[in-house]
C-alpha cells in the first residue's frame, strides 16, 4: 500500500483523533480499490490518492455536519488580512507546531498540501477540488494566519520582534 | 520597510514555492540580494517550513501502521465478489496479480516530459541575462543555500579551460534547480540540478556515460542549445551549452560527475 503512512499522518492532522484518521485512510484505499479502472496511467498516484482522501474526508465532513461556521472563517481571514507581521528571529519545533494547531480549516490543510506535502497549486487545487485561486487565496491566508500565531507564541515566550518591525 | 520590500514580501512565500513566474522571479531574487532584512525574512519563512514539515512529518507520532495496513487490506478482501474471493485463495493467481499490478506502477510512472525543455528555458532566462561577474566565493555562499550549498565547494574551479563564475538557487517553473555558471571563450554554460520529483528523465539520445559508470549521458538539441543530462537516484543533473559552442565531453563530463556526487552524498542522508 503506497503512501499509507504519509496519508495517515495528514489524515491525523485533519481529523484530530487518531481512530477517525485510521477509518479515514481505509476509506481512502477502499475507494481507491474499487475506482482503479479510472486512474490514469502516467499521471501521478500519490496525487489521486491524495484527492480521495480529500474527497472522503470532505463527505464524512458533510455526514457528521461538522462544518466549520463561515463566521469564523471570515473572521480568520480578515484578521490574516490587516497585517503581516514579520516571522520571529527564534523558532523551534514545538512552538511551529503549537501555532500551526491554531490556524483553521480550510487553510491549515491548504498549507499542509503545498508547504509541507510541496504539491504545485496545480496539483492542489485538483486534490482539493477548487479553482486554483481558491488555493492561492487559502495559502496566503493560511500563511499569514501562522505568522500572527507565530508572532503570539513569540510574545508570550518574550522574544519580542517590535524592535524589528519598528527598523523595518 | 520601503515600498519595494512590502511588494516583494507579499511575494516571498510564493518564491519559496517556486511559483512564480520567471521574470517575478528574478526580480525577488535581485532584491533579496540586496535586502538584508527580506532576505532575513526569507530564511525565516524557508525555516518555519522546515520545523514544519519536520513536526508534521515526525513518523514517530504516527507509530506501527501495521495493524492498520492489515484491516484495509481485510476490507478490501471483503468488498471483492465472493467467486473472486474464492479465486484469489490460490497463490499463483495472486503471484500473478501482482506481477501485473507492480508491472503496471513501473510503467506508470510518470516521465518528467518538459525536464530538458525548462533546462534550456532557465538557461536563457538566467545565464544569458545574467550581469558579468566575477566568481565570488561569499556571493556564492549567500545565494546558494538550503540542499544544495555546499555544492560549489566540490565543484572544480576550472574544468578543461571552463572556469566557474558563480552560483545560486534559481527557482524556474515551478522547479528547484540549483544554477551553476561556467565561462568559457565568451560562451557561457549552466549547469542545474534538481530533485526528481516530476518523474523519470525522458528519453534521448545518449551520448556517453558518467566517469564512474553510474548513469548514462543523454542529450538533446532546442532553440539553439544543448542539453546534456544525467540521472541519479533522486536527481536530474543537466548542462546546457551553445550548440554552436558545445561544452567539451571532458568538462561535461568533470561537471556532471561532480555534482553527482553531491548529490548522491544528500541521497544518503
């Protein structure tokens, strides 16, 4: 089974628990199975797998009615919007990790593909199923999102960056 | 922060993930080249993709996937027709099956189609725009970062009269080549390496094979260019020349055999 530990590692990340993940990433070979006839040879399976994933973990998504509220996602975005702050001169692991945790769906499984993943926007926006401005608009935000985070986790360990964004 | 900086910021993480487009691109890097502060903020922005990738990556958390692999593979056993369920308990059938199938996944692979193209491509967008300059062992270590530096350390200085000017990442539709420039009579040569993530090196002639035996040398001719090009595990080695000018096979030769093993040192890691 190709992929599998990479897909339950991002399935973990979306879904939060690791037994949701696990039926998640069953689902997604399953599906993967039975739709073989229509993978095209040449073009890049772990990008099809990706895309079932996707596609399984939207529909469980929609079947639990677990949505996220479009109040918090404006929100969101707008707060990534007004001000970019500059990433922290100190970074470590768990602070990175700490501040990716805070950032929302859709955009912290937008910055997963790409940013850690490193699929092209192309390639994202097909396993996604969104116009490829759609993932652009997600990574900017998301991107943004985990800087503001990132600049808080600074602030509450007091590696001030002010003084840089004051010279800057 | 000057109004230059704002802009160019608004386009660093679209750099880092080499999706820009070149003329974009080019103009990040020549500010960044003189921009203490975003070049700063760029390496800041390339480490937090490190931390995390490295913590989102970290196999550890995700633990034996064993039992896991065990219960898809029990799934899809019983999501099959029952008469295929029966067929499948003899072991032949199965072999067989799975011949096909790791048959079928080798051809499958995907052909990297545009590799020599964008090799010529970045050529002209870079080499041949690129200012005069003199080799600058500092310059080279600023611009040519992340995987690869350290590269041109194990390059020679000079390979049978082409001497080497410089050095630096160069991102190129959506790819992430590390960009060498050699000089020679006037005629300047690239050579680029980058990760094999696109797929296999498409077909071409070959034209010799790399000193130690390890890859062929395969080559074709575009606009006016020759791209020679080697293959290793995980990288796609490439010089480009001028076809009126071809890169002698001793310093192709010399360039290639280097780099790869360059790079087959960070395949090991």
């Amino acid at each position: 089974m190709p992929f599998l530990p990479e897909l339950l590692r991002v399935a973990t990340r979306m879904c939060g628990a690791r037994d949701r993940a696990e039926d998640l990433v069953q689902e997604t070979f399953l599906q993967a199975w039975r739709s073989f006839a229509r993978f095209q040879t040449g073009t890049n399976c772990r990008a099809w797998l990706y895309k079932i994933l996707m596609f399984s973990h939207s529909k469980q998504r929609r079947s639990q009615a677990r949505q996220p509220s479009l109040t918090e996602l404006d929100q969101a975005g707008e707060k990534a919007l007004l001000f970019d702050p500059p990433t922290p001169d100190v970074l470590t692991t768990e602070m990175v990790n700490a501040a990716f945790g805070r950032v929302p769906e859709p955009f912290r499984t937008t910055v997963v593909i790409v940013d850690v993943e490193e699929f092209t926007y192309r390639e994202a926006a097909d396993i996604l199923d969104v116009p490829i401005g759609t993932v652009m608009s997600r990574l900017s935000r998301g991107r943004k999102l985990l800087r503001h985070e990132l600049a808080s986790c600074a602030e509450a360990l007091n590696l001030d960056t002010r003084e840089r964004q004051g010279s800057s | 922060m000057t109004r230059d900086c704002q802009q160019i910021r608004e386009l660093l993480d679209s750099f880092l993930s080499s999706e820009l487009t070149v003329e974009t691109n080019h103009t990040v890097l020549r500010h960044l080249e003189l921009c203490d502060e975003c070049r700063g903020e760029a390496d800041r922005r390339r480490e937090t993709r490190r931390l995390l990738s490295a913590a989102l990556k970290d196999d550890a958390n995700i633990g034996d996937v064993g039992a896991l692999r065990a219960r898809i593979g029990a799934a899809i056993d019983a999501d099959q027709p029952r008469g295929w369920r029966r067929a499948a308990r003899y072991w032949p059938l199965a072999a067989a099956i799975a011949l096909v199938l790791s048959g079928a996944m080798w051809w499958s692979r995907p052909v990297d189609a545009a590799a020599f193209e964008d090799s010529a491509g970045n050529h002209v967008a870079c080499a041949l725009g690129y200012p005069p300059a003199a080799y600058d062992a500092a310059r080279i270590k600023k611009l040519l970062t992340g995987r690869f530096a350290g590269l041109a350390d194990v390059l020679a200085r000079d390979y049978d009269g082409y001497e080497l000017i410089d050095a630096h990442l160069c991102p190129y539709n959506g790819r992430d080549y590390a960009h060498v420039i050699y000089r020679h009579d006037g005629h300047l040569v690239s050579l680029f390496a980058e990760p094999a993530v696109r797929g296999t090196l498409p077909r071409a002639e070959q034209v010799g094979t790399l000193p130690d035996g390890s890859s062929p040398v395969t080559a074709k001719s575009l606009h006016g260019f020759v791209v020679d090009a080697a293959g290793t595990r995980q990288h796609h080695l490439f010089v480009v020349s001028d076809e009126q000018a071809t890169i002698s096979n001793k310093a192709r030769d010399g360039i290639l055999s280097s780099t790869a093993q360059f790079v087959r040192k960070l395949e090991e890691q």
